[in-house]
C-alpha cells in the first residue's frame, strides 16, 4: 500500500507567472514480502518500507498544455524492516514531462538514485545503490467524469545480479470522479502485467486500487513572494 500525495507549494509570483514547488512523497507499507528462507520455506515480513521524496520545480511556460518540472529526488532510509530496504541514504535527478489538453494527457516521471553515506550493518560488501523507477502515464477523459489509460511504473536496478536488473509492466486502469460531500474523489482501477521481471521473486502481475481526494492546498500565498 502506498500513501501518496501531491503536495503543490507556490514559490514566487502569482497566476500564469507562478513557480510552484512540487512535493510528491511515496510512503509504502509492505504487508508481505516473501524472501526465501531455507529449503522449501517462505518468509513473509511486513511493514512500513523506504519513503520516496521527489521535489520538482515547476517553472511558468509560455505553452500552457505542457507539463514539465525538475528538480533532486531523496530515498529515505525509515523501513521497520531491515529485509524491506537498502539501509542507506539515495539521492538524484527527477523529471516530469508531458502534455495535456481537455481530451487526454501524457507523459513520464523519471527519476534515478544514487547511494550517499553508510550503509548500516550492511558493510562495504554491499555496492552503493544505484536505480531507477520511471511512471509513464497517459489518459484519455470520456464522457460522465470516466478516463481510461495507463500509469505503470519501470523499475531498473544497476547493482542487481543479470537477469533481475528490469521489471517492465504493461497496464490499463478505468478512472471515475465523483464527489463525497464537496470533496472530488478520483477512484482508479488497474490490471498489469509485466512483460519483463526480476528472475528472483520478480513481480509478474497486480492489481492496483487507487482513492484519491481533492482537498484544497495547504499554502495559499507564494512563500518567497511575488503573489498579489
């Protein structure tokens, strides 16, 4: 399960002309992850696992159908679990890219991460992290508040073993808005499949169940200034 919000900060100026900082944090909770323990035994552990934080800039653009910001993207090590993380501090780049207009939207969200500092109880055996995830998202709006599209997420590993490196999903996901009191609820629904896994445990197939509430931004006012 994934705690996932989007969290815009203005910066600096006010309507079309406004930086806006982009917080997107990834919070998993894993409730079971089978390691292999002994002959013919599973181990399944659960908990909270390493927390993602992006933060994007997203600059004012002349073209207002296009999506695009940038900015460093941080891994932080809080697993409960020392199965369910690296133990240590990854840093890097993160992208977004894309277009929209009133009939769909597209685009990708890279980002890729660098071991920094130590690696806890691990010791120099361990090879500095080095991975990437990438979403890449596309929507087309239907009629009645309805959209179909997909939003999967590659995942490459550099320091992984040959043939558990990639896992390369294909997915289709129904959305539907609708309204709790005043509140717009997006609910999506996905299928996907991955046409390319990790040889070890790799994740194959899953369903994806996703709820998410439109609530109106914490920060009104640009915190650097330059709003009226």
């Amino acid at each position: 399960m994934n705690f996932q919000p989007i969290l815009p900060i203005p910066l600096y100026g006010d309507g079309p002309d406004r930086w806006n900082l982009i917080a997107r944090p990834a919070v998993p909770i894993v409730f079971g992850q089978p390691r292999p323990d002994g002959f013919d035994k599973t181990t399944y552990e659960g908990g909270l696992s390493d927390i993602l934080l992006p933060l994007l800039v997203a600059p004012p653009l002349e073209n207002k159908n296009l999506i695009f910001g940038l900015g460093p993207t941080f891994t932080l090590p809080t697993a409960t679990n020392q199965n369910l993380s690296r133990r240590q501090w990854q840093t890097g780049p993160a992208a977004v890219f894309g277009y929209k207009t009133k009939d769909y939207v597209l685009g990708v969200f890279p980002q890729y991460f660098f071991g920094v500092g130590g690696r806890g109880d691990q010791g120099s055996a361990i090879d500095d992290a080095s991975n990437m995830n990438l979403l890449y998202f596309g929507f087309i709006n239907l009629p009645n508040a309805w959209q179909i599209g997909t939003n999967p997420v590659v995942t490459y590993d550099n320091k992984a073993s040959k043939g558990n490196r990639w896992n390369v999903p294909l997915g289709i996901t129904a959305t539907k808005t609708i309204k709790i009191g005043k509140a717009p609820v997006k609910i999506q629904f996905g299928i996907e499949y991955s046409v390319v896994s990790q040889d070890d445990f790799g994740k194959v197939a899953q369903f994806k169940l996703t709820f998410i509430p439109v609530i109106p931004s914490l920060i009104q006012r640009p915190v650097l200034g330059g709003g009226s």
